[in-house]
C-alpha cells in the first residue's frame, strides 16, 4: 500500500505538465489497443488462409483485405503513438524533475534550523537527488510502458475470454500467478530494502563528513581509517542488498518459466480445441501472440516493480522533508514593515528547544532605538537563542517580540530580516567570489559601495593583494582565507547591507588583537544610529554598551553599564574577575 501512495503521489507531481500527461496517456491508449489489435487480426488473415489453396480459392477476391487493412492501421497507430510517446516523455521527464528538484531546494531553505541542525546536509543532498531521480524515472516508465501495460492486461486481455474462453482463462491465469509472486516478493523484501536505503543515507553521510572536515581528516592521518569506515558501510550495505536482489531474481525465473509454460499450454489446449471444432488455426495463432506479447510486457512489469520497490524508501524520505512544516512563516495577513526605526521589546518572552528545559524564559527587555547592547553569560545561557527570536529563526512560544511596537510576527519574514544585520561567530562564506559573498547582503549595491564596506570592514588591504581582488574565489566555506579574512569579509557583508538593527554574534573573536582594535573603530563609527546587539564573552569589548544584559540559564539576572555591575559585585563582576585572571595568567 505504501509502494502505491507512493507512487500515486508521485504521478501527482507532474504539476505544469498535466496537459501534456493527458495527451501522453491517450497516446498510450491507443499504443495498447493497437497491440492488442494486431495479433487478433493476424489470426483472422491466417484463418482466410488455410480455407484458400489453389483449388479452393477465397469466396471473394477481397476476404483478406479488411483484416489486412486493418492491421496496417493498427500498426500505423502503434508507431505514431510511439514516436509521440519517446519525443515528449523524456523531456516531460527531465523538465519535472528540475522543476521539483528547484521545488525541494527552495523548501529545504526555508526549514528551521532545528531541522539543518538535526539533519546532516549530506543526507539532505542525497535525498534531493536520489529522490527527483526515482521521480524522473517514474514519469519516464509510467508514460513509455507502464501505462500502456496497464491498459493492455487490466482492461483488454479480460476481452480475450469473449474472443476463446479456454485460451482467454490460459491467459489470465498467467496473469494471476504473475500478480500472487509479485505480492509474494513484495512482503518479503519490503524491510530488507528500507534497511538498504539506512546504509545508503549512512554512506553519503560519511563522506559528506569526511570532505567537509578534509583539513581534520589529513592533519590527524585519519585517511586511511575514515577510508576503511567507508569500506565497511559499503560492505554491511552490500550484504543488506544482496538478499532482496535474489527475490528479485528468482521473480524474474519463474515469470519466464510460467510464461513459457502457458505458452505451451496455449498450444496444446488450441490444438485440441481446433481437432473439435472449437477453435480455428488463426484463433490459435492469434493467441499465441498474444501471450508473446503477455510475457513481453509482464516482464517489462517485474522489471518496473523492482526498480520502483528500490526507489520507494528514497522517495519516501525525499517527502518526509517535502512534508516538513517550516516552524517559521508569514501569517496570512503579514506586511512588509518598510524601513524600521530600531526600538525593540521583549515582553514575557520563553522558549525551548526540547519543550522541557527552557532556552530562554519569561525574558522581558526595552531597547531604544539606536542603544548599543551587550549580552553576555556564559556558554548556553541563552544569548544567541534570545537573538535568534528576533530576526525569526524560531518563534517564542510563549510572550511577544516588537519592534517599533510591531510585532515581528505581524511582519513579513522577508520585510522583518531586511531590517537585521547579524554577522556570526562562525562566518559561513559561500564558495563563491569576494565580490558576490559581500553582495549577499546588497545584491545592487555599487562597486564603490562594496569597496566602502570593506575598507570600514579592515578588509580593503587583503583584498586588494589578492591577484584576483574582487574576483577571488574564497573556496568551500570560505577556506582560501584565514579565519579573520573570513570573519572581515562577513563583516563588510552586513556594513552593505546597511540595517537599522545590527547583532554581532561574537564577531570579532577570530580577529588578532591589533585587527580587532582597528575594526572596533570602525564599527563604532558603524554602529551609530542603529541599534546594536552584541554578544560578547571578551567582556573588555562591551565597556562602552549603552546597557549590558548579563544571562544565566535562559534568564536575565543583572542589568547595567560597566562600572555599575562591577560595583555591585554581582555575577558579572565575578565573570570579569574570572576572566581577567585568567588573561593576566
């Protein structure tokens, strides 16, 4: 039953291309009708024949014509809706297929990133290809064979029973054996194959892991044994594999060996039945085409049924994240905001990530517009998380976020992250040039704009030595640069960008100490007039914070300027101590 939702759903993804599914579906009609057709006129031509010998010729000169006529037309049919079927069915296939390909990788974005969090992006990869694949190959086979096949065993081989009982129950007899041993197969390779598909996610997983970790890989002479992790999951993915493969094959045996037995039955039976006088030559001969043609096409079925049952666990993951619900997305009666002032409120503002133990909870805070604020705590305490509610990376559960007195929810997602800049800890660059990683966040910005971004950034000289300048490719993640090019260049993305709200999550940690000085004058210079949030845990950077939130476990416990919490002796002065010992240490 999940083979055929599965495939059912997928026959309802062609989208676009109904019309044209339409007209493929009656080519195939008329394919089937016309094969059907051609052995029962062949048996016709072949009875006027052996009633014909020179002494006793045709009763009329034309007693062969109309079957022959016939059965040219029927082969004419067949030919045209065959070409008509190999033009347009490969291209309705491919075209599909990267238009839902497209589909899943626009889906894919917008999920939250709880899911990427959760889900390796090797597996998400594999699953988009091996999915619109297993798609593309189904709309192939459906319209080139399958639909057709269909046709000609459910609807036209039961006419055969009016055409010669006998030979007509031959007939579906086969067919009925053919549909028990498919049934068989199905039920018992049905578990072996989903435990296949594991191996297969566990494979591209691993070597996802091992080329997107190559430096890790070489510096710890790890080749060989992450080359032999490889090896084995290739070896227990085999061994899985093996066993459905050999159902597989013994269907195919004995599909031959039942078809080439009721071929012998049919000749065996019609033999008799013609010795009494109840089935002429061409009946016979028509009959015996016609389980050529049986056989031809059920075993087109096992192979189809096969290939299909292969596909169904790549399918079924490729729609369990099709299906995935974003956590995030605009109400039905969202506005684009426009250009936002920059006064922000949490009020009575929880979240959590498990639904137990709270990330955030029961947070409330006014900023005014322009305020520099510095969140600090130590690691996990919620600072990232509580930042993340704003720009919408996940909604509180509990509480409400406003900016300019509207909620963000109440926004556009697209109207709301227009507004905020956020430059990561980690920089996560595209592999793409300098020039189109800093255009991220202006796609029209002028080159003189892109130039402005990156000399305020501290990352005008580095570019500038690079043979290519602009043009420099930065590699995968942007590994062609050091650790604070990358993070310069992130910066510069979210100084285009130009917002009204800036977070900087820890953005200068990757930055060598004279660097981060030079860059800390200029994001003051950047900083003014927007509002800034900054997360810090170098609590010497955030002296000059309008107002510093200190966290703990998800809550705010103090509040205040620098030299008010160092006074007051409270948390954040005794993380300052900790701190400070530690760098003179």
């Amino acid at each position: 039953m999940m083979m055929l939702k599965l495939y059912g759903r997928v026959l309802s993804m062609l989208g676009s291309e109904g019309r044209l599914a339409v007209v493929l579906a009656f080519a195939n009609i008329v394919v089937a009708l016309a094969q059907f057709a051609e052995p029962i006129l062949f048996g016709r031509m072949v009875d006027v024949l052996t009633k014909t010998t020179p002494s006793a010729p045709a009763e009329t000169p034309f007693a062969m014509e109309p079957a022959m006529g016939l059965w040219i037309i029927a082969a004419l049919l067949s030919i045209t809706g065959g070409v008509m079927i190999s033009m347009h069915a490969d291209r309705l296939s491919h075209r599909r297929r990267l238009a839902v390909m497209a589909q899943y990788f626009e889906h894919v974005l917008a999920l939250p990133l709880a899911f990427h969090n959760a889900t390796h992006s090797g597996r998400i990869l594999k699953v988009k290809l091996e999915g619109t694949g297993g798609m593309a190959w189904i709309w192939l086979s459906f319209f080139r064979d399958h639909f057709s096949a269909m046709v000609l065993l459910l609807v036209l081989l039961p006419l055969s029973l009016v055409l010669n009982l006998h030979l007509g129950l031959i007939l579906l007899g086969l067919l009925l054996v053919f549909s028990l041993l498919t049934a068989y197969v199905l039920n018992k390779t049905q578990v072996l194959q989903a435990a296949v598909e594991s191996h297969h996610s566990s494979l591209a997983e691993q070597a996802s892991d091992a080329l997107g970790n190559i430096s890790v890989v070489q510096s710890f002479t790890r080749i060989e044994w992450e080359a032999a992790a490889l090896r084995r999951t290739i070896s227990d993915l085999l061994l899985a594999q093996v066993p459905v493969l050999s159902w597989w094959a013994l269907a195919s045996i004995i599909t031959r060996a039942s078809a080439s037995i009721s071929m012998l039955l049919i000749f065996v039976t019609g033999a008799r039945l013609h010795q009494q006088g109840l089935a002429s030559v061409g009946e016979v001969v028509g009959f015996m085409s016609l389980s050529g043609l049986l056989v031809m096409r059920m075993e087109q079925l096992v192979s189809f049924i096969n290939h299909l049952f292969l596909q169904v666990p790549k399918l079924a993951e490729f729609f369990e994240v099709l299906d995935t619900k974003p956590m995030v997305a605009n109400h039905p009666d969202a506005v684009d905001p426009g250009r936002l002032v920059g006064e922000v409120s949490f009020d009575h503002v929880s979240y959590s990530f498990t639904g137990r133990e709270r990330a955030v909870h029961d947070l409330s805070l006014t900023v005014k517009a322009g305020q520099r604020i510095a969140l600090v705590g130590e690691t996990g305490s919620g600072k990232s998380t509580t930042l993340a509610l704003l720009y919408r990376a996940f909604d509180p559960q509990q509480g409400s976020i406003r900016i300019d007195g509207i909620d963000v929810r109440s926004m556009t997602l697209e109207g709301l992250r227009r507004n905020v800049g956020v430059v990561f800890q980690e920089p996560m660059l595209f592999a793409r040039s300098i020039r189109d990683n800093v255009l991220i966040g202006a796609p029209d910005a002028s080159e003189e704009a892109v130039w402005q971004a990156l000399a305020r950034a501290q990352a005008e000289d580095f570019v500038t030595r690079s043979p290519a300048g602009l043009e420099t490719i930065v590699g995968e993640r942007g590994r062609s640069l050091s650790g604070g090019e990358r993070q310069r260049i992130a910066i510069a993305r979210a100084l285009l960008k130009n917002p009204p709200l800036l977070i900087l999550d820890e953005a200068t940690a990757a930055l060598d100490a004279g660097t981060e000085a030079r860059l800390q004058n200029a994001l003051e210079e950047v900083m003014a007039g927007r509002t800034t949030f900054i997360i810090a845990h170098r609590l010497a950077t955030v002296r000059q914070a309008d107002l510093i939130v200190v966290f703990e476990r998800g809550r705010i416990v103090e509040t205040g300027q620098y030299d008010s919490l160092i006074a007051q002796k409270g948390r954040f002065a005794a993380l300052a101590q900790a701190q400070f010992m530690t760098e003179a240490s």
